[in-house]
C-alpha cells in the first residue's frame, strides 16, 4: 500500500533533515497529521520565515533578519578583534557567555578533503577581504571546533593571515579534542577565551 500523496511528501521532507531516516520520518509525518491546525499552521510558518526573513550579513556571513547584523552595526563592541566560528549558532553560543565583546565571521563550514570541501566552499575570501579594508583588527581568535576539519582550517586560516601582521590566536583547549563549541558550557568556554594562544 502507498502512502497519500501528502504523507509521502512530508515523509521525504523529514527526511532531508539531518540524522533523520525513513523510520523517524514517517513517525513525524504521522504525528504531523495528528497535530491541530494551529499548530501545523505555526510551524509551517516558522519554516518559511526562516528562508524569507533571515539573510546572512553580508559582513559577517551570520543569519540576521537586517543586513549588517545587529552585531556588526553595534559601535560599542570592539572592532579590534574578529572571531572566527564555524556556524550561526556558534555565534549564540559565545554570546551566551557575555565575556566576547568583539566582532565574529562565521565560515559557514569547515575545510574538509574528504567532503571536498577547499578554501572556495567556505566564508574565507570575504574575511580576508575585511581584513584588507579594516586596518582597526589587530586580532583574529580562530574558534573552530577542536576536531581535524577545525584544526586543519584553524592552522590554514593561521599561515593566511598572519602575513599581514594581524595577531592570529586559538581557543585553548580547556575545551576537549574533538568536542564542538556547541556542546561546551559557559564557564569552559569562558576560560577557552580568556585563555587562547597565539598560533
Ligand atoms: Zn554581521
């Protein structure tokens, strides 16, 4: 027996998301159907907001519903330093710890050999780019996560940079090999800061 076309759908749509299979997909499908209008409403809803009212900045490549972001725009943060994270969320997880006063680019990736990801597959060009334009960074923090991907790109961002006489450090490993940002809590990433390296 097939499934209605609706269902089939969402099913296949569940299952674009990560580390969801056809089992957990058709779960949620099913308990989608379940659920009131409201509610089935609200999401679909969210889902569209996210792709017609977030961008990214065009400076700092973070999602952000104005474009420059709010962090960006913001003259009291420090324009002296820039760090360097992974992913959006990266950049909610170091704001959390409101120790950072800096600015941030997000990379929006990693670079990865097996993925085939290299140096053009991620937000790289434009960094080097604001470094050109904007004599006031003195700092680079490379925050990759503490896995080979963010290593590699750490010390590839490092040998880039460096050159043109801007201090590029790392987050000191307070925070575990192999542990993503993500997953650190405040305190550790608190003192991951306060505690970097130069490279
Ligand atoms: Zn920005």
């Amino acid at each position: 027996m097939q499934y209605p076309e609706p269902i089939a759908k969402l099913i296949d749509s569940y299952m674009h998301l990560p580390g969801i299979g056809r089992k957990t997909a058709t779960r949620l499908a099913f308990y989608t159907v379940d659920m009131n209008k409201t509610d089935v409403k609200n999401f679909a809803d969210a889902l569209t907001s996210t792709k017609n009212d977030l961008r990214f900045c065009s400076i700092c490549g973070n999602i952000t519903e104005t474009d420059p972001c709010e962090i960006c725009s913001d003259p009291t943060r420090d324009q002296s330093k820039i760090m360097v994270v992974e992913q959006s969320k990266d950049v909610m997880t170091m704001e959390k710890m409101k120790d950072y006063n800096g600015l941030y680019h997000v990379l929006h990736g990693v670079l990865s050999p097996i993925e085939g990801k290299g140096p053009e597959d991620i937000n790289i060009s434009s960094l080097i780019k604001r470094l050109q334009k904007n004599e006031e960074v003195k700092e680079v923090i490379i925050a990759t996560n503490a896995t080979p991907e963010g290593e590699a790109t750490a010390m590839y961002l490092a040998k880039l940079i460096k050159p043109a006489g801007i201090k590029v450090t790392r987050l000191s490993h307070g925070l575990s090999v192999g542990s993503d940002i993500e997953y650190a809590d405040e305190m550790t990433l608190s003192k991951a800061v306060s505690g970097r390296t130069e490279m």
